[in-house]
C-alpha cells in the first residue's frame, strides 16, 4: 500500500508543475517540501534503520551550502559547484564518522548535537565563509522558469535519496545495516566491522543533505552560520522521520510533507509560534504514536522504543 | 607566569559556575535516566528572572535565589510530573527528543516574549575587582563562586542526609528495589527534576551577572552539562564539581590560545577526545558504581 502511496506521490509531484494556475507559492512550498524528504530520508538511513539517532545532520546541510556558495562566488558554475558540494559533505562525514560512529546511543547522539554547534561556530569564525554576516550567492533571474526548475532540482533530490533508501531495504549492504540495529554485539561476532558499515552509510546520507545544502544556498539567494547550521531543522527532520515511521522507506517522506505542510500553515497563521507548536508536537508524537504514521499502519516499521520490561 | 595565574583563577571561578549547572542534570540522568536536553534553557529561565527582578522590581539581582530556585522547582516538578513520568519506559533516544522538544518550545517561547535581544544584568559590585599578586578578581565572580560552591554543598547535603536524598539515591541504584521498599518512585523522579530546575535557575542567576543573557544561550550550557558529567562521571557530584572546574579551565586557557570565539568548537573537541580515550570520565566515580 505504501509503495502505491509512494509512485502517486512521484506522479503528482512530476507533474505539479505543469497544471494550470500553478502558483509561485505552492510550487516553493513544494519544492521545500521535497528539501525535507530528502532531509529526513537521510537522517534516516542512520537514525531508523541502523539506529544511530543523529542530532547533527545539518552540518553536512551546511558543509554542502557552503561550498556551493564560496565556489559560485569565485565564478564556477552551479553544477560543478553542486558536485563539489556533494564531495565536501562526503568527505566531512567519512572525517567525522570515524570518531563519532565508535560512540553508543545517547553518547552519539549528543555529541552530533555538539557537532553541529562547532561546525556552525567554525563556520562563523572564518573569513572565507564571510564570518556571521553570511554569503549570498549569485542573483538568478526570478523567473517561472527559475522557479520550476528549482522545484525540479528539489524533486529528483528527493527522488534519488528515497530510491537509495528502497535499494537499500532489499539488498546485503541494508541486512547489514538492520543487523547493527537490531545487535551489535552479535553483527560484531559475526565479523561484520560495523565502525565501516555505519561510517559509509553514514556518509551516503551527509552526501545527499549535503547536495540538498548546495541546492538550497543557491536558492535561498543568501546564506549564514544561523540559517545552514539550522538547530531547528535537525530536530525538525528527525521528527519527520518519526512522525512518518522510522525504519521505513514512505515513513520519513510521509512525515516530511506532513510536517512541512503544518509548519507552512503555521508560518501563514501563527508566526513565530510554529516552533512552540513543533516542541509541544514532538512530546505528542514521541508519548502517543512512537510509531509513527506507517508504523501504526504496517508491521514493516521498527519501533524505536522497545518496551522495557515491567518496571514496577 | 601571571598571565597563566589570571587564567586559573577566571576559569575556576566561572567553572564553579558551570558545576552547578551540571549538578542536577548529572543527578536527573542517573536518578530518571534521562539526559534533559532542557538543562540550559532552565539556566537561561533563571537568568531572565534575575533580569526582571533586577530592572523591574529594582531588587538586589542576588534577591532573584530564592525566587528562581522556588519557582523554576515548580516547573521542573511540573515537566517530570506532567510529560517526563509518561515516557519513563520510552528509550533513552526518546526522551532526550522529548526534551530537545520541550528546549525548542521554551526557547521559542522566550522569544515570543522577550524578543532575541541580548540583555545585561548590573550586579553589585559590577566594576570592583580584588588585586592579588598582580592578578585581578572580579568581586560578583567571586560571590558567584561562593554561592555556587555553597549550593552544591547544599545538594550534596540534601542527597545524604535527608529522607528524600535516601529515596533519591535508593532509586538510582535499584529503581525495582526503592519501589518495593515504599519509595514511590513517580513522585521521587518528580523531586528530583524539582531540585535539578531549582539549581539549574540558581545557576542561571549566577551567571546572569557575569555573562549576557539571550534566549538561544541554552543549547551550548547544556551541551557544557553534558560533557562535564561525561568527564565527572555519572550521577557524582563531587564529580560534577571538579568535572566544572576542569571545563572552566579548559575554556579559560582555550579562549587564550586558540580564541574566544572557538569555545564550542574546543568543548566539541574535549567531549570527543574523552569518550573516545575515558569513557567512564576522567575520574570514574560515579553513583551506580
């Protein structure tokens, strides 16, 4: 069912641009959208389905938003720099995987949280970056044609970071993964060197957020520590991943619209509030539908909180 | 040679400050079993009353004790009672989101009401600093580390020699013991959340008058929190205080030789080295043994 839900999405998110009375709104709104999908299915693929819950994706969010913008600024195309940004944010999760990945569950977790708060420090503190004021990258002309093609952009994003997720629910490298999650130990015993199977998948994921951050800096037109580094968007993206069923492949891009629709609903209506709303959504997400919406509906998802036995 | 002397002092001062800090979330992590992801923003609640207690009622800010430590007790009473006690069989993973969720709202919150601004508190004695051996000392960091120490003697006192610090350690060490023993352990992990807030405000006070206050301050105290429990070792608090004073140093001599403004990036640094080389913490004491 969920595989149904997943091709009518790809249908209708292929041709949203070509209706009639399309407007600039919806189709921004969209295409946002699909940054989150490709966010939370990321986050995903460590956080669900190997069970390294990550706190700091965004660095590779702002690793990647970076490099495009420094290199667009020295004149090198958006493709090339894209390309590159990819490599960049590869390459800082294969750095940092390394140390990070050797850590256990909420030590891993917090020190990704930390992770984050450095790099956007570093990333405030250079001049190359342009320090706190931030770096704006070179002016498209704000078109329909702009636009669609930045939906596009946005959408075989998506597309792409969800087909790797599916490829990676049926073949050996994703048993791997599911074994790591599921017992360590024993994947261990078994002479499986997880340090490198979580580290590469790991670093697929820093791959995709970081082409979504190259994407992103060109779009948004401007670009700072605050605003890449974002601390909001690295919760926000492991509650859509909840939201929608972690371990799954339509969990996470469920999860993602829903999330992004309601925030954008917010935004209209509430300004300012929306993060208040988020908060108080987590605790409601997290105490009643651990779950998640796929997780209620198949028996595909795991359950990130496996019940302790009886307490009292 | 002074300057190195200057740099002690500064940062055992303001880490007296941070052991505070950690006192209680070292506490609620080994009593609760949650890491609270909310402990900076708690500091930071305590510090925007101090502020309105020092502008608007025109009080001595050292007033604000009190006052942050009953009401912010409330509010972490009323956090573990309400929503933490609901998801005590929910995984670690979980709970740290339910915090990092409730720290994302509060925050919002704060900004919502109080605008990001960044606001200063005028302590007594703001300007005054002692001169010793041609060192200076600030005089409010020196009442800050006075009451600091004062307030984690004063936990330390109530974990050991009250009927609530027994039932508080009864339940750290064996939760399924405590509760058949008598201990009603929703409301002993209620206690507990109570007296991290309440020392957690006191805290913020303190640092109210030696720091600006703004309400994104809470992510990076929490993760300062954090890494000075994993450095002390869990649920110790004399491992929180010298876990505090070695963050304080760390920084202090940090901020000299790499710069003030790669603070977090050198905390970041710390917390990996130590997890990856002593990952008891550097002491290895610790409540569960």
């Amino acid at each position: 069912m969920t595989r149904s839900l997943l091709l009518l999405l790809l249908l209708a998110g292929g041709l949203l641009p070509l209706l009639p009375g399309r407007t600039g709104f919806l189709l921004t709104v969209t295409a946002e959208g699909f940054l989150f999908v490709t966010l939370a299915s990321s986050w995903d693929l460590t956080g669900g389905r190997t069970g390294y819950p990550s706190f700091g994706n965004m660095t590779f969010f702002g690793v990647g938003a970076y490099t495009t913008a420094i290199l667009m600024n020295r004149g090198i195309g958006f493709f090339p720099a894209l390309a590159w940004s990819g490599g960049a944010a590869l390459f800082c999760a294969l750095v940092i995987g390394f140390p990070l990945l050797r850590l256990r569950g909420p030590y891993f977790t917090v020190s990704t949280l930390g992770l984050l708060l450095a790099t956007r420090e570093i990333a405030a503190n250079l001049t190359i970056t342009g320090g706190g004021s931030g770096l704006t990258t070179p002016l498209y002309r704000g078109s329909v044609e702009a636009e669609v093609s930045f939906y596009y952009l946005f959408f075989s994003l998506a597309v792409l970071t969800v087909l790797a997720s599916a490829f990676l629910r049926s073949n050996r490298f994703g048993l791997l993964l599911s074994a790591i999650r599921d017992d360590e130990e024993k994947a261990l015993t078994m002479g499986i060197n997880s340090t490198a199977v979580k580290v590469a998948v790991w670093a697929l994921g820093g791959l995709f957020t970081g082409l979504a951050g190259g994407t992103y800096a060109y779009f948004n037109l401007f670009i700072d520590p605050g605003v890449v580094f974002n601390l909001d968007w690295s919760v926000l993206m492991v509650l859509m991943a909840l939201l929608g069923g972690a371990g799954t492949v339509s969990g996470p891009v469920l999860g993602a619209l829903l999330l992004h629709g309601l925030n954008v609903t917010l935004w209209s209506y509430l300004p300012g509030w929306q993060y208040v709303v988020l908060g108080a959504l987590i605790v409601v997400v997290v105490l009643f539908f651990p779950g998640g919406i796929v997780g209620s509906l198949s028996a595909h998802a795991i359950s990130l909180t496996p019940r302790a036995p009886a307490a009292r | 040679m002074t300057v190195y002397l200057q740099l002690f002092i500064d940062g055992v001062l303001v880490g007296s400050v941070f052991a505070l800090m950690a006192v209680g979330f070292s506490l609620v992590w080994g009593v609760v079993r949650i890491i609270n992801l909310t402990q900076g923003e708690l500091v930071m609640l305590g510090g925007f009353l101090t502020y309105w207690v020092a502008t608007v009622l025109r009080w001595n800010p050292f007033a604000a004790l009190p006052l942050a430590a009953a009401l912010l007790f409330l509010l972490g009473y009323g956090i573990q009672r309400g929503i933490l006690n609901r998801a005590t069989h929910a995984s670690l993973f979980m709970t740290l989101l339910i915090t990092f969720g409730l720290s994302i709202a509060i925050r919002q919150l704060g900004i919502q009401l109080w605008t990001a601004n960044v606001r200063t508190v005028t302590a007594p004695f703001a300007g005054v600093s002692l001169q010793v051996g041609g060192t200076v000392i600030s005089v409010v960091k020196l009442i800050a580390f006075g009451a600091a120490l004062l307030l984690t003697a004063a936990t330390w006192i109530l974990l050991t020699s009250t009927r609530i610090g027994f039932a508080i350690r009864a339940t750290a060490q064996n939760p399924q013991a405590a509760a058949l023993m008598g201990v009603n352990l929703s409301s002993v992990y209620a206690f507990t959340f109570g007296i991290n807030a309440a020392v957690a405000g006191a805290a913020g006070v303190l640092i109210s008058m030696i720091w600006p206050l703004y309400p994104h301050m809470g992510v990076p105290l929490t993760i300062r929190s954090f890494i000075i429990v994993i450095l002390g070792g869990l649920g110790s608090i004399p491992g929180a205080l010298l876990g505090g004073l070695t963050l304080g140093l760390v920084e202090s001599y940090g901020a000299y030789l790499f710069g003030i403004s790669l603070q977090e990036a050198l905390a970041f640094g710390l917390l990996v080295l130590i997890l990856l080389l002593r990952p008891r913490g550097l002491f290895g004491w610790g409540l569960q043994g």
